[in-house]
C-alpha cells in the first residue's frame, strides 16, 4: 500500500517495448538499475511499468537494442497536475476543502454509549447536555476525568465509567450495578388505606395503622381499611391520646370484573400500489439539501428514512448525513371479516386483556367468554373473577 502510494506520488508510465531485441532491452535495464514492474509478455512485445526517472535513462538503451518506446498509459499526482494545470479554481476548491476537513477534526461529531442498560443513551446525552457536552463541541474544552465523576455523581446506578476521545468521537463507557433493588416507597405523611374496588377481603397483613377490616369482610370503594390513626392506652384499657401514623399493609380482595369488546365486521386495509418515489438529501447541522424536488404529489404514502453519518476511517466523523426518503403510495381498500377471523380476533384481545391482569399480579380464579355476531360486527362479554391488591394511600384531613 504505501509503495503503490509513492509510485503515484512521483508519477510512473505504463511502457510497450518492441524492437529487434527487447530481451537485451530488460537485461541493460537492470544493469543501469532502471527499477521496471508488471512486466508481461504480449505479441512480440513487452509491457511494464517505469518511473519517470527511469524513462528518462532509456534513450542509449533503445540506441543499443535498436527498440522503441510506445508510452501506453501516464499515471500520478505530476500528470494529475499537469492535465489540469488551467483549472485553477478546482485546485483552490479542492485545498479549502481539505483544510475545512482538518478543522473538522477539532471538535467532537459522535458520542457512542457503551454498556448502559436500564439507563438509555437519550438520558445521558440530556445529563452531558446540562454540562455543555455537545456534538460540536471543541475537543480542547472537554475534560474526561470531570465527565466521569460527574456521571458516577448523578447516576447512582452506574458504579464504573470511562472516558475518551478517539478521532472526533467521544467514547464513554458505562458499567451498571445490577444488584441493586428498588425499596417500597411508603409515604411518610400520615394516611388511611382506602379501598378502590369493591370486593371481599381474603388477606390482609398489617405493617403500620389500625386495620378496620379482617378476612371475609366484604368491602366498597372509599371504605377506609386501615386507619392510621392509632390509640394509646392506659393499663384500665381507657384511651389517653391519639397519634398518626402512616398506614401501611398488604391487602387482597376477591372481586370480579367486567369485560366487554366489539369489532365491526368492515375495516380498511392499506394495498400498496407499485408507485415510490426515492428523495435524496443532504444534511449538515439542522439544515438539509434535497437533491431533487422534495413534494410529494400522493394522497396516501408511507415514509422509510435511512440515514448515515458520513465518517473518513473508523472514528473521524463528520457533522454530515447523507440521507434517503422512500416513499411508498398506498390506497385504502374496504374489506369485511369472515365469522371465524371476527371470533379468533376477539379471543386474542380477550387473553391480551387477561395477560394484562396477570401482569399487575392479579390471579385469575374463574373466566368465560361469550361472543355474539351481528350484521355490524361480533361483540365479546365475559365476567372474571379474580383475586388483586387492593388499597391507595388517602391523606388524613380532619384528626
């Protein structure tokens, strides 16, 4: 690689020899240590390659061998320059254009997250925001060492953190505590527990308060079961003062729930039609080029975008994206569902709708589903019963 980058640097020919005596031709070329490569044999003739040092050795050579010279190709940087000698403006283009890109290098275009988790690369990147890392940012004003206990400060879940910068990228990795457990947050304001269901009570444990229900009571929404006013006693039983508390406890009811889904026999289906139209861009900062006419003239489309940050090797990223719009024109096409489609679809919602309940640790004791056809549609009803928490914190007003 780097040969073939200083052969082009100093400029080299593509050369066909023929003659009387091109072998005595290659034997004078080395011993005049004229350096040729690619040597091949075509039809009486030879072809190689030359420097233009070389080249300029060859003329006794040819007088001795009674060869000639036919230059086939010329190659490098000097006949580069000499073609275009008069485009004067394509030059300074071209050298503004490298020191743009050098300037480039001073400032930091990417910042790659690597091993967070829990806590999402939006998050971080709102945090370093707050401490003026940005993309664009000078890389002389960015102090690694501050950027790490900064984040090891805000972030209790993150115990170990790296920083650097590679080319215009700012790498920060991240390694998260994942034995760490999330305490119950009990209010430390005095409250009852009140109930937000109707139901029955099956369990109840008591932490803190007074409970007002047991086990078998049958409760209503807004009843007060656990007071977190509690009395103090003498030893004859008789109350002397009351203090608050915040009420805190477990309690189960048995209750039962109502469920009830209708879907209509019509609905619209996108059909894609074999019309799309591509829109390139380009984009630097917050401003894009389109390369083309940007409008849309479908009714109806569905948009697909790709972008790419545009990077010179693996870590010099540039503040450009190049980007593609596909645009996909599609119509709305009326169709009806069959019974058998209308009665899978309402048991799928209906098990979504039990796995829902199941998620909020709720046990499900008894279910049955009921579906009912029209000429609009089919309408699904059961009636589950079920064992859930029951209980919400309400502040104590009036004492």
């Amino acid at each position: 690689m780097l040969i073939s980058l200083l052969r082009y640097m100093q400029g080299y020919l593509k050369i066909r020899v023929v003659g009387y005596s091109p072998e005595r031709f290659l034997n004078l070329c080395k011993n005049k240590k004229i350096y040729i490569w690619g040597l091949k044999s075509t039809q009486n003739a030879y072809e190689m390659y030359i420097k233009i040092s070389g080249f300029r050795k060859l003329k006794p050579i040819l007088k001795k061998t009674r060869t000639r010279v036919i230059i086939e190709e010329r190659m490098g940087l000097p006949f580069f320059f000499h073609r275009y000698r008069k485009r004067t403006l394509f030059f300074v283009g071209s050298f503004i254009c490298l020191a743009l890109i050098y300037s480039l290098t001073f400032f930091i275009w990417n910042i790659d997250f690597q091993g967070n988790q829990r806590i999402t690369d939006e998050v971080l990147l709102e945090y370093l925001e707050t401490k003026q890392i940005t993309h664009g940012m000078a890389k002389h004003r960015l102090n690694c060492e501050q950027i790490v206990k900064d984040i090891r400060k805000n972030f209790d879940d993150i115990i170990w953190v790296s920083a650097s910068i590679d080319g215009t990228r700012l790498f920060i990795h991240v390694k998260e505590n994942t034995d760490t457990f999330t305490e119950s947050t009990v209010t430390e304001e005095p409250c009852d527990i009140v109930s937000d269901k109707d139901g029955i009570v099956v369990r109840i444990v008591t932490r803190s308060g007074v409970p007002l229900v047991g086990v078998g009571s049958e409760v209503k929404a807004g009843d007060i079961l656990v007071s977190g006013i509690v009395d103090v006693m003498n030893d004859a039983q008789e109350v002397t003062t009351q203090h608050m508390v915040a009420a805190d406890a477990d309690i189960v009811i048995e209750t039962t729930r109502q469920y009830e889904k209708t879907i209509e026999k019509e609905y619209k289906k996108k059909q894609y039609t074999n019309k799309k139209r591509i829109i390139s861009y380009v984009k630097i900062g917050a401003y894009k080029m389109y390369l083309g006419w940007p409008k849309v003239s479908y009714q109806n489309f569905d948009r697909q975008t790709n972008e790419v940050q545009v990077k010179i090797g693996e870590n010099f990223y540039l503040p450009v994206f190049l980007g593609q719009k596909k645009c996909l024109e599609y119509r709305w096409k009326t169709m009806e569902y069959s019974d058998k489609e209308l009665e899978k679809l309402l048991n799928e919602r209906f098990e979504q709708y039990c796995e829902k309940l199941e998620s909020e640790n709720a046990v499900i004791l008894e279910k049955e589903l009921f579906i009912t056809h029209n000429n609009l549609g089919a309408t699904s009803k059961a009636t589950l019963s079920v064992q859930e928490e029951v209980g919400v914190p309400r502040k104590i007003v009036d004492f």
